[in-house]
C-alpha cells in the first residue's frame, strides 16, 4: 500500500503491458471516447485513439529552446515521449467556442443559445504537472464567483489516466514548481511504466472509486514490495535528471520590484509577440469574443475564442492598445504567470511544463530570465522599490 501527498492510503497493483489494450476495450465498453498521445506531424498531439498501436510505441523526444525533435528508440515504450504541443486544455477550454447565434424573423430577431453536449472523455497520458494545470484552470471556470459553463459541463464527464514520468524532458522543471514527475491527485487512475529486460508493466493507482470499478474489469494483480521499488524508481531517475530548475523563493515580490529592469528590453529584442508561448501554455485562458453575420445580414453568429496578452488587440481600449510594445506585454504575460496569478488564484500561473521554451522559435527561456532578474536585482537592490512599494501597500 502506499500514501498519497494528501494522506489517503492507495492499494498498487499491476498491470501487464499485454492487457492494456483490454484496459482500453473496457473505458470504450463504458462509454468513453478515448483522447490520448499519438504521433501527427512529426509531433505528439493529444488526438482520439482506439488501440495501443495509436500510441507513440517505441518514440522518444529531443526538446530543447526553439527544438523539437522525435526519434524512434530501442525500447517499445509506450509512454516514452514527453510533452508535446498540445495541452489537454484544447479538449477542456476549446479554442473555438460558439455561444449563440440569431435569425432574422419578422418583427425581429430569433437568438437561440448553444447547447454544448460534453462527451464523455477518458483522457490517456495525463503528466503530472498536467494535472495541475487542469486544477488551475478548474479554480479559473468552476472555482470562482463565475463559472464557464462550457467548460464545467466537460469537466463533469472526464476519466483522468494519469502517468508518471519515466523519461525527463531538457525544458521541464517541474520539480522546482511542485507539480511532479509524479502524479499525486487529480486522476483517476494514475500509471507508472516499468520496463525490463524480460518484462513489460504498469503500476497502478487509484484515484477514484471509477477508477478502482475500471481497474477491477482488467487482469490484474497486487503489486509486490519489488515492483513497488521499481515504480518508484522510475520516478525518483526522472526526478533527479531534470532539464530546467527554477528558484520560486520570494518570486512573486522579485518581479513586483522588477518592473523598470533593463531585462525586459533585452528579452523584448528577442522576443516576435507571436504568442506561442501562450497557445502550447496548458494554463494560459485569455480569449476574445467575435460576432459575425452571414453576407445578406440574415443570422449572425457569437463565438469565444482563445486570444493572446501578446497580440495588439487584446489590451486595446478607445485610443489605442495599452500595451503597444512587446516589452509591455512579454512583461504582463510572465508577471502574471509568476506573481499576479497568485494574487488572483492562489498558486502560481506556471506548472514547469517547458513548452513555452521549447515552442518559442527565438527560444526565449523563462527559467533564465527569472536568473536575470535575480542577477540585476542583487547588483541594482534599490531598483525598481517604488513599484515593490505599491504592491505591497495593494
């Protein structure tokens, strides 16, 4: 048995790697629609799967600033790959949304609003500092004064296949945010591949009594204290060999005093405002809403999608954008996924995914400027008080 961080005492058993495909017969017999990695365009995308051969069996990945690369290895591994692109935000918070849309009648209009039907989704593969990006956009749509109903409605009706990270990845650092290699809560059944010389395996562990009942319908059998180790030290080597470190302490009031550092015109030379950054973020929930009407004026449209603190757009008021340079708003997007988020949510707005340095095609490293500001911050210690002032004193 073991403990979650939480203290909730877990019962391991083991899967064999032969019997995941019945794993996935048995989510499909209960009426899940299966979203897991898949290889697309030379990259890994959470896409539907139907079979354990639309895994990326065998694929490894090289990730770097501005790189990514895949690679077939010498091992039939069937969660090798780390993160790619995509975020399972793109099935929770779609990027496209329509809220309602209205016909021209006589004497007025007919508005009829969208009724979003959620399917019922078991998402494969979910990494631990995955899953707390979903607990942090769950405090954003469900948790506040105001909820998403879009996005509540999809959240009721998931099945969370957790996996525990055999294989580090050169941009993650989620150790330094608290938020893996391994999955503590949030799943309902949490997985950690062992493979060896003459054996291939799954640890499993519940999170949830669905979890416990999909667990039960799969051969399987307790987990003896020697496959418990080799679990465990799966994820203790991928702990240890992390890409990216980054130091938290005191974070959020090293930025609040950094607001008038010259590292901010050093990364905005750098930086193309494209947005990258924002898009592959599993945390990122800005958006914009567009109307739009048919050519003869007849129905029109309203939809939410996602938008960007990047684009000019998005901080335009009468007069103009509020944040015209991409100092400005590279300046906003890191504060306030460091310091403001935590004003706002109560955790930070980072998990330590990395994608936002591998995906940057200027491979701009939020790790290394949070080095920077810390530099400039002991050599310059009066600059910036003003600002730290103020925000003490909010």
């Amino acid at each position: 048995m073991t403990k979650s961080s939480k203290g909730k005492t877990r019962i391991k058993r083991v899967v064999e790697r032969d019997d995941f495909q019945t794993f996935l017969d048995v989510l499909v017999e209960k009426g899940y629609r299966l979203i897991g990695p898949t290889v697309r365009d030379n990259t890994v995308t959470y896409e539907e799967i139907a079979s354990v051969s639309d895994l990326p069996v065998g694929y490894t990945d090289e990730q770097e600033k501005g790189t990514y690369r895949l690679q077939k290895g010498d091992k039939p591994i069937l969660f090798g790959c780390g993160l790619g692109p995509h975020s399972w935000k793109k099935y929770l918070y779609p990027a496209s949304v329509r809220l309602w849309r209205a016909r021209r009648m006589e004497g007025g209009f007919d508005v009829q609003s969208e009724a979003h039907v959620p399917d019922r989704l078991a998402l494969i593969g979910v990494r631990a500092c995955e899953l707390h990006a979903i607990e942090t956009q769950d405090q954003v749509f469900t948790d506040g004064t105001y909820t998403d109903p879009t996005y509540q409605a999809q959240r009721e009706k998931v099945f969370i296949v957790a996996v525990n990270c055999g294989r580090v990845g050169k941009t993650c650092f989620c150790t330094s945010m608290n938020t893996g290699p391994q999955a503590a809560s949030g799943f309902d059944l949490a997985l950690t591949e062992v493979f060896e010389s003459n054996r291939h395996y799954f640890v499993v562990e519940t999170g949830s009594d669905a979890g416990a009942e999909v667990l039960s319908a799969i051969p399987n059998h307790p987990a003896t204290d020697d496959e418990i180790r080799a679990g465990e030290s799966v994820i203790a080597e991928t702990a240890a060999h992390m890409g990216r470190s980054m130091d938290i302490s005191g974070l959020k009031a090293l930025l609040y005093a950094s607001y008038d550092y010259p590292q901010w015109d050093n990364v905005a030379a750098r930086c193309m405002t494209c947005g990258n950054c924002t898009m592959v973020c599993p945390t990122c929930f800005c958006s914009t809403v567009e109307d739009v009407t048919d050519l003869t004026g007849d129905t029109a449209e309203r939809w939410r999608k996602w938008d960007s603190c990047f684009t000019m757009d998005f901080s335009y008021i009468v007069g103009g954008s509020i944040r015209s340079s991409a100092k400005s708003r590279y300046r906003q997007w890191m504060t306030h996924k460091l310091a403001t988020w935590i004003d706002q949510f109560g955790t930070s707005g980072c998990v330590g995914c990395g994608r936002c340095i591998t995906w940057c095609p200027v491979g701009i490293d939020i790790t290394e400027e949070v080095r920077a500001m810390r530099a400039e911050s002991k050599s310059k210690p009066d600059a910036g008080m003003g600002r730290k002032k103020k925000h003490e004193n909010a």
